[in-house]
C-alpha cells in the first residue's frame, strides 16, 4: 500500500502575478478552499496520509495552512464558522506533513528528486496541484493506484488534448494495453504541433517507482536546461515498464487563469445551493 504522496510546490506562479507575488499559487482559492488541499484530499481518498512538499522561498503559508491555528479556532468557537474547519481539521487529524526545499528551480524532474529525502525508497504519488483533477467514480489518484497494484510500476496520468496544445505538455508514443490504459514506448517534452507523435499528454499525476531517484540523478538537462521526469520515465520505460492510464474524469489546468476560472465555475455550480 502506498502511504506517500510528494506534492512539487517552489514554482513561482509567475501567470497569475500580481496575485502571486506574496502568496504561493497553490493556495489560490477554488471557492473556498486552496488548490493544494484539493491535491491532499485526493491523495487521502487513494488511502495515502504521509504528505510531502517540495517547497521554496516564499511558501510558508502551505505549512500554516496544514497547522492549528489556535488563535483563529479559540476566536469562532462555537459558532456557525467553526464547521468552515472541518474538512481541514480532518486532513490535519489523519495525515503527517513533511516540508523540504527545492533551492534552485530546475525542473519538475529535480524537484522530485529534492523529494527523495522526504520519501525514501519506496513507491510514492505525486500530485501537481495545478492540476485540479474530478474523478467520475473515484479519484484520479485512486484510479491510477489501482493500475499500479495490478501492474506495480511506474504509472502517468494522461489525457488527449487539441494537437495545438501538445507544445504545453510531455507527451507519449505508446500502444494499448487493455482499456485506458498504455504501454509506453517513447515520450518528448513539449513538443512543436508538427513533432508531436501523439496527442496523448501527460498531466500532473504520477505513481512512481523507487528506482526514479537513481534515474533522475544521472539524467542531464533537458528542454530549457532543466531536469525533465519526461526523460527520466524515458529512461525507466525503456528499462522496464511504464503505465500511461487515461482516467475517467475532468481536469481543469488551474495554472491557467483560463483553467482557474472553469475550476471556479465547475464547483460553484455544484455547490451554489450549498453556500
């Protein structure tokens, strides 16, 4: 059973300045409630409580944000808003959250890596928390760590996208496996439309293998002089047996003002009745 789930959160959130000049991106609120603890309430469902964050100059307000405010609980106890607090308190209750920090923005390959410390050698989720993900059934995460017991190796998120969109995105050459589900075979990050050898994109949900750590250390700059998990789950895919799984849900690209907006209108209009 997997039991930790690394959340990569240095990222400067540079589109959505000015609003991000103080405040990590990942606390951008969807209604309510911050990006990130949607990240952690998915990786909850899929049974994980051991949550790590990769963090930066900046991001304090992630770990307060999974504290006790005592002064804050003492000030609406027993009123009205104290059931604003359940959801947090919960996660608070049952999870343990760890924090280091990626020092050097390198890419999404070297802020896993950052992460090894945290995780040790074991299999572990990541969730980019961007990537706002609304499972059919279940959660993305607990679909994908369904293929994982089955399969027990490293195992992406994908889904198509318009063949104008692939440069935003790594994507994968692959062959099927069985439903949803790919074997991959190739994979380049952030292609031009004309290169891409599919529209099949990888977005922000991984479960990976341990043997990753070792992959990333001895892979060299990528795209951008950055350390790319595309080449890494290259490296591994052709060692061994990589999982592309197209999951039964709704993704909202909430690093995009776009996406934040759809993210907001999506939930809103679930719980309109409710707020």
């Amino acid at each position: 059973m997997i039991k930790k789930c690394l959340f990569p959160a240095a990222g400067y959130g540079t589109r959505f300045l000015p609003a991000t000049k103080a405040m990590p991106k990942e606390i951008l609120p969807i209604l309510n409630k911050p990006l990130i603890q949607y990240g952690v309430e998915e990786a909850m469902d899929a049974g994980m409580t051991e949550m790590a964050f990769v963090t930066g100059r900046g991001k304090r307000a992630l770990e307060d944000h999974f504290d006790i405010s005592y002064e804050l609980e003492h000030q609406i106890s027993g009123s009205s808003k104290e059931e604003a607090l359940a959801d947090i308190r919960r996660l608070i209750d049952e999870c343990t959250f760890s924090y280091t920090r990626q020092i050097h923005m390198k890419g999404l390959g070297h802020a896993i890596l950052t992460g090894e410390t945290l995780i040790g050698p074991e299999a572990f989720g990541v969730i980019l928390a961007d990537d706002l993900c609304v499972g059919d059934t279940k959660g993305v995460m607990a679909q994908m760590m369904d293929v994982h017991r089955k399969y027990g190796c490293s195992v992406v998120a994908i889904e198509e996208v318009p063949h104008e969109e692939v440069h935003k995105y790594g994507v994968i050459t692959a062959s099927p496996l069985a439903e949803d589900l790919f074997l991959i075979s190739d994979m380049v990050e952030k292609p031009k439309p004309e290169d891409a050898p599919s529209n099949m994109a990888i977005i922000g949900r991984y479960v990976l293998t341990p043997d990753i750590f070792d992959i990333l250390r001895e892979t060299p700059p990528g795209l951008g002089g950055e350390i790319q998990i595309t080449d890494a789950l290259k490296t591994q895919a052709a060692n061994g047996m990589v999982l592309a799984y197209r999951f039964k849900g709704q993704r909202f690209d909430c690093g995009s003002v776009k996406g934040f907006v759809e993210a907001t209108t999506h939930f809103y209009d679930l719980m309109k009745d409710q707020i």
